[in-house]
C-alpha cells in the first residue's frame, strides 16, 4: 500500500530520519505545528470551496429565471404568431372570395 506514491519503506525511512534531524524532544511539537497547518489549510478548502458552491447555486438560480422568461417569451411568440397566421389565412380567404366574384361578373373572361 502506498501514501502519496511513498511505500512502507521509504515512509519508514523519512520517519527515521526526521527522528535524527529534529530530535525526539522537538518531534511532538513538530506534528503538532503540522497538524494545525493541515488543519488550518483544510479550513481554507472548505471556506472556498463554500464560496464556490454558493456562486454556483447563484448561478443555477439566475440560469432558471432567465430560461422561464425566455419560455414565457417564446409561448408568447407562439401564440401571437399563430393568432397572425389566421387573421391572415382569413384575410386570403376573403380576398380569394372577392377575385373570384370579379373574375365571375366580368364578361368575355375564361374560367
């Protein structure tokens, strides 16, 4: 089993020789100083890891608002757009009607 890409023996070998270097009495307030750093460095993590969560929720939020007006634009659109088409359709009609009584009353005029 590995930590961090060190083996059992080269994590041993670190131990042993921090052991040396620094000396047993000042060992325990070393982890002591390395713990509250990591400590310390996972408080930060977590804060901006916070603060990203909170802008992406922010985000998702504006991102749903923005996407129902635009469908609520589009159900508009839609429907003006089909109102149109048949005020058009009966506009057509109305005027196809009215050439073909034209076309009927002239005299001389082939079908």
């Amino acid at each position: 089993m590995e930590f961090l890409g060190i083996g059992y023996q080269e994590l041993l070998l670190v131990l042993v020789l921090l052991l040396v270097v620094v000396g047993p009495e000042r060992l325990p307030a070393m982890a002591y100083q390395l713990g509250r750093a990591v400590r310390t460095m996972q408080g930060y993590a977590r804060a901006v890891r916070d603060e990203f969560s909170d802008e992406i929720d922010y985000l998702d939020e504006q991102y749903k608002t923005i996407k129902g007006q635009v469908n609520e634009a589009q159900g508009t659109l839609r429907a003006e757009n089909a109102k149109l088409n048949s005020e058009l359709r009966e506009v057509t009609a109305s005027v196809e009607s009215t050439v073909a009584t034209v076309r009927s009353e002239v005299p001389g005029r082939e079908r």
